[in-house]
C-alpha cells in the first residue's frame, strides 16, 4: 500500500469522524479489525463492536482537525490531531494498522486525561 494511500485514509477518517459519517468508517476498516481508544483499555474487535464505539459520538458535535504530518511506515501510518466536543479539546496520537486490502487492521489511540488543552 502506498503512502498516498494510507495518507487519504487518514484524512477521510478525520472527516467521516468530524462529518458523523459512519459509513465512511464502516469502509475504512476491516471486518476483523480491532481498536483500542485509549490504549491500555478493552479492545473493540470486529465491525459491529466498531461501529457502536463510534456510533457513541454521533451527533455530539465532535470535530477532529490534524496537527501535524502523517507518518508512514511500513504497512502503518500513526498522526496527530485534535478533538473537540463543545469546549473540551483533547490532543491525540493514532496509530492505524493496514491489511493487505488497505482497509485498517488495527487502531491504538493514545491519549489520557493530562492531553486535554
């Protein structure tokens, strides 16, 4: 997978998070993927446990904004973004996985209460 790629990846989830487009993020990762948001809590494994961890969010307002570049390397990207429901903003690293489809495999988010701005 090309960097180009992972990189419209990330953009995407940043905009289907911001946008409460939960079918965008039922795309972007793999049926068996699993995320752990924060890390060091209970995974969510598979698409359905997924999409009720987002779904969680939605229309709660949340916007998420980059600040700074992705980084590839290998078959995964990791960014810095930020957070934002109403006015609490929490500054965040995510780490995606890829498969070999391109879909996301894995994600570890990392952040804890001391990343709030």
């Amino acid at each position: 997978m090309e960097n180009e790629q992972k990189i419209a990846t990330v953009k995407r989830y940043i905009d289907a998070l911001s946008n409460d487009d939960f079918d965008a993020i039922k795309d972007i990762y793999a049926d068996n993927a699993t995320i752990e948001d924060p890390v060091g809590s209970e995974p969510n494994e598979g698409i359905e446990a997924i999409l009720a961890f987002y779904l969680r969010l939605k229309g709660m307002g949340v916007k998420l904004a980059l600040t700074g570049s992705v980084r590839c390397a290998g078959n995964s990207a990791a960014f810095p973004f930020t957070a934002t429901v109403g006015g609490n903003t929490l500054e965040i690293i995510d780490v995606f996985e890829f498969n070999d489809d391109g879909k996301v495999q894995s994600m570890k988010a990392y952040w804890s209460p001391e990343n709030r701005v």
